[in-house]
C-alpha cells in the first residue's frame, strides 16, 4: 500500500470519526430552532399579555377622564344652583380622580415602553428564526455534499487504478494482433492472385480473334 493511499485512509477516518461525534447533525440543528421556537412562543405570550394590561389601562385611564369630566360638570351646575357642599363634594371628588389620572397615565406611558421592547425583542428573535433556518438549509447542504464526497472518495480508494490500466493494455495487446494477421492475411492473399496472374499470362483481343479463326477454319476441313 502507497504512503498517499494511507493518508486517504487516515483522512477518511477521521472525518468519519468526526461525524460520529456530532451524532445527528441534522437532529440537532433541528432542535435548536425549536427551543428558539420555544422562546418565540414566550415572547408571544408575554406580548398578549402585555397588550392585555396595556387595554386595560386604556380603559381605566378613559373612564378616569370621564369621571373628571361628570364631576366638573356637577359642580358648575351645583355652583349655578347655589349648592356650595355639593359643589365642594364634586370638586373633592374630581381633584382625587385627576390625581389618579395623573398616575395612571405615568404607568400606562411605563406598559407602553414594556410593549415596544415586547415588539423589538420578538422581532429580533424572528429575525433570528429565519436567519438560522437559512443558515440549517446550507449546513444541510454541506454536510450532504460532504457525505457524498466522502463515500465517493471511499470508492475510489477501494478501486485498484493499476488493474484496471493492465487489463487495458492486454486488451489493446490483443487487437494490436488481431490487426496485424489481419493484414499479413491481406498481403499473402494479394501475392498470391498476382503470381497466378503472372503464370496465366494475359491475353489481347487480337489473340482472341486468332484463335476463333483457326477454330473455324479447322471446322470447314472438317466438313
């Protein structure tokens, strides 16, 4: 065995090894997305949530407006009326209500802060989501190439190169014999058709002629 063909050895080996190790890598890409799922699935819960306290708020913060705005009417009216103690009970009343308002909004202005993270911090997780699935598709596809590559590599060092080169040779040995009893067939076959051609000699149309000539006058002795 050559010194190359043990390093290919030793290599393949150790991507082997190396694949080994990282038990199913396709398994496991999978189950970091879905943990990052997982955290997704929070954030959308904690966002629902968020969005929830935050109508709520809206609500109280509206009727708090409206209850300032019923005591400011009571006590104009009650003024108009010469009630002073109602009056001083509205205005009581609508001071406290506008004191709350002032709170409420405070803490709404707060969950409305809460919620734009809420929003920045999903997005950004979805962002992520899709960039690591882009990310899954390519590692997917490098690792099968990988794998292609390997087990290919794998049967090309099981092939003997150097059989496959002698049997070539013999084979062109064989037809290399072939064509040359075929052509000194050829040639004997040639020679001999032009040593009968010399031996019969060739004949010309005068010869021919003669010949007949002497045929018939030999016929008309005869007769």
């Amino acid at each position: 065995m050559g010194i190359f063909k043990r390093i290919k050895d030793i290599a393949t080996a150790d991507f082997n090894d190396a694949l080994d190790k990282l038990e199913d890598p396709i398994s496991m890409l999978k189950q970091y997305l879905r943990e990052l799922e997982g955290e997704i699935g929070k954030a959308q819960r904690a966002l629902a949530q968020q969005l929830y306290i935050e109508k709520k708020f809206e609500a109280v913060i509206e009727s708090t407006i409206d209850r300032v705005q019923k005591r400011a009417r009571q006590a104009e009216l009650a003024v108009e009326r010469g009630e002073d103690q109602i009056a001083r009970l509205a205005i009581e009343d609508k001071l406290q209500q506008e004191k709350k308002l002032r709170l409420y909004e405070g803490q709404y202005h707060t969950i409305k802060n809460q919620t734009n993270l809420l929003y920045d911090e999903l997005d950004k997780l979805k962002e992520k989501y899709d960039e690591l699935q882009d990310r899954k598709l390519l590692l997917v596809s490098r690792m099968t190439a990988a794998k292609v590559s390997n087990d290919i590599s794998q049967v090309l060092a099981s092939i003997n190169p150097d059989r496959a080169v002698k049997g070539f040779i013999r084979v062109e040995e064989e037809i290399l014999k072939l064509e040359a009893k075929s052509q000194a067939n050829q040639y004997f076959t040639q020679a001999n058709a032009g040593r009968i051609e010399s031996v019969l000699g060739t004949y010309s149309h005068e010869d021919v002629e003669k010949e007949l000539e002497k045929l018939k006058s030999s016929r008309l002795e005869t007769v």
